[in-house]
C-alpha cells in the first residue's frame, strides 16, 4: 500500500483571475528577479555542460583520435547522448514557457481522460519494460469526459509515470496507475494518482520538487536523462486546470503523486 508518511500539497491557491502582479513591497519584487536570475544562470549551466563536452570531442576527433577508427566511434556515441540532452532541455523549456504563458486560460475540450490514461499506458511499456517495471491500470475502462487538455494531461501524466518508473522502481516492481471520481471538499473531484514502489523521497526535499531544475541527486537525473523541469510543468498544468497535485512519499517504500480535477459528472 502506499506511502503516506510525508504528504505534501503542491498547488492549493486557485490562479488570480486577470490580476497583474502589483509589488508593493521592494522585497517582493526583488525576489521574483532574484529567481529569474537564477534561472538564466541555471538554464546556461544546463546547456553549457554539454556543449563544453562536445567541444572537447570536436577537438579530440580533429586531433589525436584522428586515425583511430573505434575511438571516433564511441565518441560520436557520446556525442551524440549529449546533443540528445541539450535536445531534451530545450524541449523542455519551450514546454515550460507554453504552460506558464497559458495559464490562466482554462482549458476548453472535452476529453476521455480514461482513454489517454490507457494510451499513456501503452505508450510508456517500452520505457517500463526496459526498466522491467509493470504499469498497472485501474479504474480505466469505461470512458469518462472531463474539460481538459488533451495535450496537458498527457505530459503529466506521461510525466509522472516516467519519474515513478524512472526513480528506483527495482527491477520486478509494479507503477500503479489509477483513476476514480471521488467527493472532494468542493463537490466531485477526479482522482488520478501515479503510485510507485521505488526509492521514495526525503519529506525535506518534496515541498520543492516542482521548482524548476530542482533535484534531489542531480547527478542521478541527468543520467537518466532528467532535465529537472518536469514536476515544474506539471505544476503548470495542474493549475491551469484548476486542480491540486499530492506527494505522498515513504523514504524506502515508495512515492504517489496525486492529481486532483474539479469534475462534473455528466
Ligand atoms: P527530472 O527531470 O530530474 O526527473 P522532475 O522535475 O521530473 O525532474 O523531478 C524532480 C526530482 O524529483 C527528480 O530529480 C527526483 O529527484 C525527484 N522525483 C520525482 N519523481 C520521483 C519519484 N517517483 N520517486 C522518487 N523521486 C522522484
């Protein structure tokens, strides 16, 4: 069963409707540049450490490994991982400044969220397999409309499975993933969790998951091919459509993210 020792909620406060940020204080306005600041500093670190790798093959292929044959090989692999990764973070940023720009615009189609749930599923096996993890679906069969984006809801979900089968899901294990209407404290609300049996996370570090390149081992996301910013961008959507996300986490036993929808049944 799931891990409920350290519960955290991400987003609670609904997004102000067509109010423009009024600093009234210095601080505040001094603190939103500050983040700004380090996010261009963090944004240019990101894509500076591999670019400064592929230079330095550049140079290796132009000079000592000139004539060596299996060594050009290896290295235009690595080369081509790095490129990859630069690949992957600019995706995500593009992403990320989407969402953000679209947030206080709700969402607008009606959707089968119990379909993308399944086509989530069937998409992400190879990755779970590779990682001989199982992805279990529950309460997905029958169709079940809710105003959404299409393309939002499938980011954050394939989002979250990803992580869920990404970090320390051991061989053998199984993600569950999960749908159920359910009464919630303003009337019907939608319940998707994501619930893995992997390394789980430190209650200290989860209030700051979703801040953008947060991680908790740096080194172990980047090899896994992480930019960091995919809890940022499921923050994003999940308040652009008015929901709550949920991280419940047991060190040693597992994490579930929850995303709760406002639902009306129809
Ligand atoms: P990344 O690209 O690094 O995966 P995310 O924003 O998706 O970035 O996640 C931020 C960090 O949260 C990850 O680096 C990881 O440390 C932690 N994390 C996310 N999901 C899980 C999970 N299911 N179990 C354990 N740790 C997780």
């Amino acid at each position: 069963a799931a891990a409920q020792d350290s519960i955290y909620e991400v987003s609670v406060s609904p997004v102000p409707q067509g109010v423009l940020c009024a600093f009234e204080d210095r601080s505040a306005w001094e603190q939103m540049d500050q983040m700004r600041r380090d996010f261009v500093a963090n944004v240019s670190h990101e894509l500076r450490t591999p670019l400064t790798a592929l230079l330095g093959f550049i140079e290796t292929l132009r000079g000592p490994a000139r004539n060596d044959a299996p060594a050009r090989e290896r290295f235009l692999v690595i080369m081509a991982s790095e490129a990859e990764r630069m690949n992957r973070l600019v995706r995500d940023l593009l992403h990320l400044s989407r969402v953000e720009s679209e947030e206080r615009v709700l969402p607008s189609e009606d959707i089968d969220i119990a379909g993308l749930l399944r086509s989530v599923t069937v998409s992400l096996r190879p990755v779970a397999e590779a990682a001989r993890v199982t992805i279990k679906l529950q309460g997905a069969d029958q169709p079940l409309l809710i105003r959404a984006d299409h393309d939002q809801m499938t980011q954050v979900l394939t989002n979250l499975v990803e992580n869920a089968v990404k970090y320390g899901s051991p061989a053998g294990a199984e993600v569950q993933l999960a749908l159920a209407p359910e009464q919630g404290p303003r009337g019907q609300q939608l319940r998707i969790s994501v619930t893995d049996q992997g390394e789980g996370i430190d209650p200290f570090h989860i209030p700051r998951l979703t801040e953008r390149f947060y991680r908790v081992d740096g080194h172990r996301s980047r090899e896994k091919g992480g930019t960091g910013l995919g809890l940022a961008i499921v923050k994003h959507i999940v308040n652009r459509h008015r929901g709550r996300l949920i991280i419940e986490s047991k060190k040693g036993k597992g994490s579930r993210f929850s995303v709760l929808l406002p639902y009306e049944p129809r």
